[in-house]
C-alpha cells in the first residue's frame, strides 16, 4: 500500500494480495496547489500483512518547477534492500 500525506491528511492506494511487485494507478489525491508540490509531500510505502503492517520506506518528496512545467516526476526509496518507485503524472487544472 502507498499513502500519500498532503496538508495534513493521508489518502491511500488499495491493498494488493499476494504480490511480489505491487503496481498500483490511482487518481486518489485531491487537488493540490503548485506551492504545496513545492513545498513537499509525504509518501509512505507499506507492506501489509494479516498480523502487522511493516513499513518499507517513506520521506519527503519535494518537486521541482522543472517538473511541474513538464508534469511529469520519478522518484524512489529504499530500505533493507527493497527499492520502491512512484511515477507521478500532474495534470494543470483551471
């Protein structure tokens, strides 16, 4: 599962069953403005289990004017040696 932390609130993505490389495409984040991507959001990527969620790896994923003039952006982390990576696809609204 990934979560998202934007403004103070958390949205996250489906759990996924029984896989090995989990993919995952959602429109689940609200809109936010080009000063928030700026400034930063939280991603956390988790494991969920039965008895205990583990956590992956999480951080601060701040944005570049670069990428959101190109509305594109890629980033990743690792921990314990599981790389994880969210592609991000921003769209301009009016």
């Amino acid at each position: 599962m990934v979560c998202a932390t934007v403004r103070g609130a958390q949205y996250c993505t489906d759990v996924q069953a029984d896989t090995i490389a989990p993919r995952w495409v959602t429109r689940d984040l609200p809109p936010v403005s080009a000063a928030t991507l700026l400034a930063g959001i939280r991603m956390d990527y988790y494991d969920v289990d039965t008895s205990v969620n583990d956590t992956i790896c999480g951080g601060q994923i701040v944005f570049t004017e670069a990428e959101l003039a190109a509305g594109t952006a890629t980033r990743g982390c690792s921990c314990g040696g599981v790389r994880t990576t969210s592609a991000w696809t921003m769209y301009l609204l009016p």
